[in-house]
C-alpha cells in the first residue's frame, strides 16, 4: 500500500498537468464556477510545476537547480513589489504574492514544456 501512495505522489510531481487538469474538473464539480476551479488548480499546483521543473533539470543537466529556482522566485517577487510601489506608491504584499505565484505557474508550466520536448529531442537524437 505504501509503494502505491509513492508510486501516485512520483507520478503527479513528475506529471503536474496530469494533476492539475484532474484538480481543475474535480473543483469545476465541486464550485461550479470554472474560472474560479481554474484558479484554484493553478493555486494548488503550482508547486507541483516547479519540483518537476528542479526534477527534470537535475535528471537532464546532473545538477542541483533547487537553489536557483528560490533566487529566481524571490527575484521575481522581488521586481512585482519593485513595480507595484513605483506604480501606486504602496506595497499589497498579499497582492504581489498571489501575482507572483500565478506567474511562477504560467513561467514553470512553459519550463516544464520545453524540458520534456529537449529531454524526448535528446533521448532520440543521443
């Protein structure tokens, strides 16, 4: 029973949209709102994108990107607050991190897509 709740958790952190296109149906059921279960499941899944995002670098390149990945998320939160207080003259933290999470989704569901296509395009051509 244990290696089957391992084998499920590797299976939706190496295949995020798998996990967050079923999260996105079971929430559209349960709301009935699909805008609001879409962003939900982009809430919820975020997470997943970016460890398959530091999983998939560490099996391509053979390094350690985790810490890579922090400085980029905090870069980026970092220029979203930069923006909003040269904009409004105010910093919404909670606002900046919800912006920030939505495009380190937007940003690592694209990573993840180019890495599987580099990582198929390298296993055919090597």
């Amino acid at each position: 029973m244990f290696d089957f709740v391992l084998f499920i958790l590797a299976f939706i952190i190496t295949i995020p949209i798998v996990a967050t296109v079923g999260l996105y149906f079971i929430l559209k059921l349960v709301y009935g709102n699909p805008i609001r279960a879409l962003h939900k499941a982009v809430n919820w899944t975020t997470i997943l994108h970016i460890i398959a995002g530091n999983v998939l670098l560490t099996n391509l390149f053979n390094g350690n990107y985790i810490g890579y990945i922090i400085v980029f998320l905090l870069l980026l939160l970092t220029i979203l607050i930069t923006f909003q207080w040269k904009k409004h003259t105010e910093v919404d933290i909670k606002k900046a991190l919800k912006l920030s999470w939505r495009l380190c989704f937007l940003i690592f569901f694209c990573f993840y897509i180019v890495l599987v296509l580099y990582g198929i395009i390298e296993r055919i051509i090597g």
